[in-house]
C-alpha cells in the first residue's frame, strides 16, 4: 500500500494537487498511476518512507483501506482500552 | 632412625599437605594481593579527605487530612465512573474529525509548500529531526566543551540539547533556525495528535451511545489537553467544575506561603515591562510560575518554559524572571531549597572528595510528591460532587470535573471549597462551576 504524491502541480478530477500533496487512494486507476509514475507526474513511497494519511484516518477520509498507527502514537495520543 | 637425624635427610617428594601453586596462579594471586592493598590505600586517603559537609534530612511535608477510608472511596467512584461512561454524539464526532482532516490535509500542504526544510513524512518524529539536520539547522545552546566535562559543568545544558520528540521541536524556532516551518509542523503536529485521539473514541464508542474508559477517572496526564478539543461532541447538558491553577495551591500550603495567589496578568505586565499583557505573554508567565513553584532553575526551567509555551525563551531573562518570583514569594523558595539540600551526597573520586547534588532523585521526589499531591485535590473534589449530586460525576481529571446535571442546579461551590480546606488545613482554593 504505497503512498501516492503529486509532483508538480496536478488537477486530477477536477481538483488541485500542489507539489508533495498526497492522492486521495483510490482516485487514479493502477493504468494511470503505471503512466504517471513513468512520466515523472507522480511518486510512489513505501509506507516506511511516507504513511497515507488517508488510510491512517480512514473513518474521516472516507478511505476503504486502513493503516494503522505505531504503538507510540496510540500510546501517546490515543484513547487505550 | 633417631629423630634428630631424619630432618638432614632431603626428600624428592613434598611433605604431606603441601599444594602446587604454578606459575599462572601465582600471577593471579599476585594481581589480587596488589589490587587489595591500592584498595585499601584508596579507602584510607579517602576518609581522610571526608568532606566536612553533612547530608541533611529530608524536612517533614505535610500531609493533608483525610479520611482514613478515602482511598476506598476515590477507587469505587473511579470505579462508578468507568461503568456509568461518557454519553458522544457520534455523528457530531465523524463532522468534526472529517472537518479536522481536511485541515490536517491543508497542514501538509502549507508545511511543505515553504521548502526551506524538506520533509518525507511529516507525523513521524525520526523523520522530521531528519529533515531538519540535513538542512542544518541547529538547537541554539553550545555544546558541553571537553573543559566543562572534565570539571561537571555545563551538565544540565548539555541535557537539555536532546530532542526527545515534537515536544522539543520548539529548540529550533531562534532566529539562526527555521521558526516558521517548526510553527508549521507544530500545527500539523497538533491536528494529527488530535485526530488520533478523535479516531480512538470513535472506534470505542459503545451501542448505548457511551464511551467507557479509564481515562476520565484519574489524572489524565498530556492527553487531557486533546480530550479538550473534543468537549463539543459530549451530549449535553454538561457541567464543569474547575479549579484555577491547583499547582500553586499545592504548593503554597507546602511551603505555607502567606503572599497571595499571583494574578498572571499582573505577572505579565511585570515580566514584559508593559501596561496590556498579550495571551502569550500570559501563558508565558503561567509557565514561568509554574516553573518556579515546581523548583526548577537554570536550563531545566527553560526548557520547562519552552516545552509549556513552544518558544526558546533567553535563559538568562528567563533566571532574572525567576529572580523576581524568588523575592515575591520567599517562603516557597525556601521550600525547594530544603528540600534540595537533602539530595546532597558525598562522592570521593581517586582520593579527591566532593559534594554533588543528585538533580534527577530530586525532581523525581518533587514530581512524584506533586501528583500525589494533585491527586488527593481531585479525590476530595469528585467525593465532594458525588456527595451533592449522587452518579451524575462523568469525568474526573486533575483540574476539571464533568457533571450529567440532567437539569438539576449546582449550589456546590462553597461546599468543595470547604472540603478542600478541610483537608489541606486551612488552604484557599478557588472553585469554578460553571453550567
């Protein structure tokens, strides 16, 4: 689950991606992606490099993917059972 | 053979009990006896340069007046607490964390619009100290120079260099570092920190509509501060009961201090010289006087200041600063250095003696006495409240209490208030409840 950003300034269905904004998931067909990547439009990134913040907050996103957040963060920041 | 001459006569054989040493455990004995007798010279030359400073007690800390089941009782209404729950609108919670997304989104976008500091990842700390050494940028103190360690000073500057996460982040913003991308990433930092928390009770929001945890009976700690940004999706009607500044209440009755609780707008005008004291110049003086009240001096205080406000104030404004409450409030000073006096130890090094403070077992002691302390104040109040207005106590923090009124009026001002002198023998504290 790789974390999409745009490089350059991208209109991608009818909205605007400035340079180093992450791409919704699910926005771009994998044919588009395969396209931008090669044409340099758009990076690709491991979530070890740059985590989606979509799939982190899917309940607010709307994503339908799910990432989930370190032990660290929930400890610090979370709600624990 | 006659006795006398059996002794002139040499055996090839060793008489009986007699043991091999070879060479190789010779050594060692050797090594051994050597070892034992610098040993023993070390100890003598030290106890003859035993310094002539004696450690002090510990002076007494008063203890508050409670009764003797009280810990019982805090523990069962903590427990009441927990099984009663919190009552979340969970609908107002999706907007509001959807509407928090969409700024956290804008966040991203702004933090990394400025390039002055390149970023992969902006909500992982390894990455974003990263991004900020590659670019150069620096924590505005020197570092311990080889002199100042061979001598010990220097010690607590040196600590207060690390970077143990965000929360450190504010070292950077001086005018040699990059202020406003760490203001930018602070505030992506915030809308992430409080979406986590969002999300959290989202996922834990029981089918009745409650949200049960152990979090709203107890202290709290640094995450009160994001439950605070999620009080307008708690159903109403909903109470609060709050008390100002219950550090310096705390500790006044420690140190019997008689001067009055300082206003800290007054503060204000007096640290900054001027006649209408901005909000952060506020929240700088309440950081200040908490520091103060606390015991910490020095860089420990100023990184304290900085964690509470996120500036990098001038650590020597901020020591006269501190002068100032030192002189407004002698009693307390002279509370903390009491009890600092009694974290002295002897240290002897190759003979040469010396006294050194144990700065880390005292600021455990204090922090350790402070949350007690604390505690005991949000027990007494929350039996207070339970005592009025029976199973309607819904959260219960360290400086804020939640009450389901269900329409009933609070007339429990002076009643808390009378608790809490009750206990802490004779103290002020000042109670809100607003409806």
């Amino acid at each position: 689950m790789r974390t999409l950003v745009a490089r350059g300034d991208r209109t991608i269905s009818g909205q605007l991606f400035r340079h180093g904004t992450e791409i919704p998931p699910g926005l771009l067909l994998q044919g588009e992606i395969d396209l931008g990547v090669d044409h340099r439009w758009l990076l690709e990134y491991e979530p070890s490099e740059r985590r989606s913040l979509y799939r982190i907050f899917a309940p607010f996103s709307g994503c339908g993917e799910k990432q989930p957040l370190t032990n660290d963060e929930l400890t610090m920041f979370a709600l624990r059972p | 053979m006659p006795d006398e001459h059996r002794k002139f006569y040499s055996s090839p054989f060793p008489p009986l009990g007699f043991e091999f040493v070879s060479p190789a455990h010779e050594k060692v004995a050797m090594q051994t006896a050597s070892r034992e007798v610098s040993e023993r010279e070390a100890a003598y030359i030290a106890a003859l340069n035993r310094p002539s400073v004696p450690t002090l007690e510990m002076p007494p800390i008063k203890e508050p007046t409670l009764p003797e089941n009280f810990q019982q009782r805090v523990n069962e209404l903590d427990q009441r607490i927990f099984e009663r729950g919190l009552a979340v609108d969970r609908d107002k919670l999706l907007a509001l964390g959807k509407e928090r997304f969409a700024k956290l989104i804008e966040a991203d976008r702004e933090t990394r619009s400025l390039q002055r500091v390149l970023f992969n990842d902006l909500s992982s700390w390894p990455h974003v100290l990263g991004a900020f050494q590659f670019a150069s940028v620096r924590v505005p103190m020197p570092a311990q120079t080889i002199s100042e360690q061979a001598s010990g000073a220097g010690a607590d500057r040196e600590a207060v260099r690390r970077l143990a996460g965000f929360v450190d982040l504010w070292k950077f913003d001086h005018p040699q570092g990059e202020p406003v991308t760490v203001r930018n990433v602070y505030a992506f930092h915030d809308l992430f920190s409080s979406l986590v928390f969002g999300q959290s009770m989202l996922e834990q929001i029981g089918t009745d509509g409650r949200l049960r945890n152990h979090f709203f009976c107890g202290d709290g700690g640094a995450k009160v501060a994001l439950f605070d940004g999620w009080l307008s999706v708690l159903q109403q009607p909903l109470a609060s009961v709050t008390i100002s500044h219950p550090v310096w209440h705390v500790v006044a009755w420690l140190a019997d201090e008689t001067q009055p609780q300082p206003s800290l707008l007054e503060l204000a005008r007096d640290f900054f010289g001027v006649r209408s004291a901005s909000r952060s110049q506020i929240i700088f003086a309440a950081a200040v006087i908490d520091g103060f009240l606390l015991g910490l001096e020095g860089w420990l205080l100023w990184e304290y200041v900085g964690r509470r406000t996120r500036i990098a104030a001038d650590e020597k404004s901020l020591a006269t600063q501190r002068g100032q409450l030192v002189k407004r409030y002698p009693r307390i000073a002279n509370f903390h250095r009491q009890i600092a006096a009694a974290f002295f130890s002897s240290r002897a090094i190759h003979g040469d003696a010396h006294v050194q403070f144990e700065s880390d077992r005292y600021r455990t002691f204090i922090d350790r006495c402070m949350a007690k302390l604390l505690q005991t104040v949000s027990g007494v109040i929350a039996l207070a409240i339970d005592e009025q207005l029976p199973n309607t106590l819904v959260v219960r923090h360290r400086d804020r209490w939640l009450i389901e009124t269900q329409g009933k009026r609070l007339f429990m001002q002076s009643l808390i208030e009378s608790k809490l002198g009750e206990a802490f023998g004779g103290a002020t504290f000042y109670v809100e409840v607003s409806e």
